[in-house]
C-alpha cells in the first residue's frame, strides 16, 4: 500500500466578504519533497498556509496531513506538522535555552532528555554559544533560526515555513538552506512560500505559482520551462548602438532566417532570439554567425540561455516574457569586418 500524500488539497477556498482569497486549489505534496508557493504580496500563499495549519477555517474544500483530515480531525493532523510564520514568535525575555524548554514542554516532549535535545538544535543552528542570552539581545537572522529550531523539535513529518529568510543575511539564509536539504534527505516534507526566486529554484522539487487566490501553474523548473513558448534564447550584445533604419533593416534580415522570436533591446542594446524548439539551437547560432559577418556587425558578446524561474514566474503570472540576460559564458566576440 502505497504512503499517503504528506499534504493534500482539494478545492480549499477561503472568502472574505466579497473577496476571494484562494480559489479552489487542488494539490499534493508527497513524502520527502520540497515544495514552494510562489506569490506576489497579497496572492494567497499565507492565507493557503494559515488554512492547511489549522489557524484558519476555509471556507469550502479539504485538506489532509500525512492522511489526517484537516478539518475533521484537526488535533492528528496537527500531530504530524510544525509551522515557521513569518512572524517571529519568541519570547524576548528570556534565554535561547529557556524558549526551547518552553516549546519542548509545549510539544509535551519527555523531561529526560529534553536539555540534550535543545543543546543539540542551538549546536545546528550555531546558536550554543548564545545559550543562555537573552532572545531580545539577539539579531533578526538569529531569532528566524531559533523559531526554526524550535519548530524542528518534536521532529515533525511536514514542516511549514512561510518566507523563511526573509530579512536574512545571505550567510544566515545559506545555511538555513543547508539545514532544509538535510531535513528533505531526511524524508521531512516541507512546504514554503518565498519572494526569493533563487531560493525556490535551489531548494524546491516542485514549484506552485498562485496568482490572485489560484494555482495556475505547477510543476519541476523543467516542467514550467515548459509551459513557455520558448525553450532557449540566444542573444546577442552590439558594442555599438544601431541608429533606426540599420536596425530595421538588421532586424529584417535576421528573422529571414532565425528560428524563433526576433527583437531588440535598446535598454541593454541586445538583440534576442527566443527559439520555439530546441532542436533549432544550433541552426540558429550558424545563421546568426553568417549574419554577424554578413552585416559587418561589431559585438561584444553572444550567449545562450534558458528561462530562469523568475523569468518563468513573470511570464505565467504576469503573462509577460523579460529578456534573457547575457550573464551566460560568453562566446568569444566575432571582430568588425
């Protein structure tokens, strides 16, 4: 008998007034992935968290965790999760030691025992040291991984973060994402939301992008890459910038025979072609040579590249396409003929 998902959701919904705040999501989360929802501010993600942690009733749907209906049986299912909010929640009168005493006794965790396992989370979050300051004392990146630490615990089978790193230093989120690969190796489901796109496309198996209450899309990078017309692009960086009429008549001629979407960028002064297919890669690098030459054109560099998740997650959620970047290794520049 096969496990059951770690997270499922079935049309959750939740209405406030007139507004709809998530809108019928159906998903799945299965044993050991990493998950991200991606959002603006305002989409959904915290509501969709809050509904699937039990602080928040839907308003119609199901969700279940690790099997345990969430709705009608909220106090096993919340056996199975721990959640990390945005917010930290701590006590700043008191030690890093005497917050996680505080949570283990929460948690209803053995009194034998407890001291080493606090002992052992401060270690893994570098926070032994700092054992018996006082929270308040601490920095902002500092507190983020005490509630993370506290969160882990009573080792939960589903962990929910929303935002994690936000406001962290990029040493202090680095190693907050060290701590989530170990735990996903470790069989933990974990489900966050984040603004960092870099963040999303290190860690998560599986990427969800809501907009405006609604799942409209989801899948691996690949999947999403996907999604979008074009799968490569190849740009190409002028070393000078074409006055209108030598661009009209360059951009002409190269989409006489590119195989994809041809255009110009005045801001990076970069034309662009994105491919429809990737097997008219190198077709198109061979014409966009004989062009160069052909044109007596001066660059300083060509590159390829492939959507990056914050291209994707701007051309599905916002139904536009930025510009590849030219931040590729680049071939070496073709000289002025």
């Amino acid at each position: 008998m096969s496990e059951a998902p770690s997270i499922k959701v079935t049309q959750l919904t939740k209405v406030f007034g007139k507004r709809t705040v998530v809108d019928h999501l159906d998903l799945e989360v299965q044993p050991g992935e990493l998950y991200a929802l991606l959002g603006d501010n305002g989409a959904g993600k915290t509501t969709t968290i809050n509904m699937l942690t039990t602080l928040l009733k839907p308003t119609s749907g199901r969700f279940s965790i690790s099997g345990f209906d969430g709705i009608a049986e909220p106090e096993r299912a919340k056996s199975k999760f721990a959640v990390v909010s945005q917010e930290v929640s701590l006590y700043q009168e008191l030690t890093a030691f005497e917050n996680l005493m505080f949570v283990s006794r929460l948690y209803g965790l053995p009194k034998e025992g407890a001291v080493q396992r606090v002992e052992q989370h401060l270690s893994q979050w570098d926070l032994l040291s700092r054992r018996d300051d006082y929270v308040g004392d601490f920095s902002g990146g500092m507190q983020r991984k005490l509630s993370i630490a506290g969160a882990l615990l009573r080792s939960p089978r589903v962990l929910f973060l929303d935002e994690p790193t936000v406001g962290l230093d990029p040493g202090s989120r680095q190693h907050i994402w060290e701590i989530l690969t170990g735990l996903k190796h470790e069989g933990v489901t974990i489900f966050l939301t984040t603004h960092y796109l870099e963040e999303a496309e290190l860690l998560a198996d599986r990427v969800g992008i809501i907009v405006r209450g609604k799942l409209i899309a989801e899948g691996t990078i690949d999947d999403l890459r996907g999604k979008l017309n074009h799968m490569k692009s190849i740009c190409v960086r002028m070393a000078r910038r074409p006055n209108p009429e030598e661009l009209e008549s360059s951009l002409s001629r190269l989409r006489n025979f590119a195989f994809g979407e041809v255009s110009y960028d005045d801001l990076r002064n970069t034309f662009s072609i994105a491919l429809t297919s990737e097997g008219h890669l190198s077709e198109t690098l061979r014409a966009v040579t004989d062009w160069i030459e052909t044109e007596h054109i001066p660059i300083t560099g060509v590159s390829t590249s492939e959507p990056s998740l914050e291209e994707i997650y701007l051309a599905l959620s916002h139904e536009t396409v930025p510009l590849p970047k030219m931040d590729q290794s680049p071939v070496p520049a073709a000289k002025e003929i």
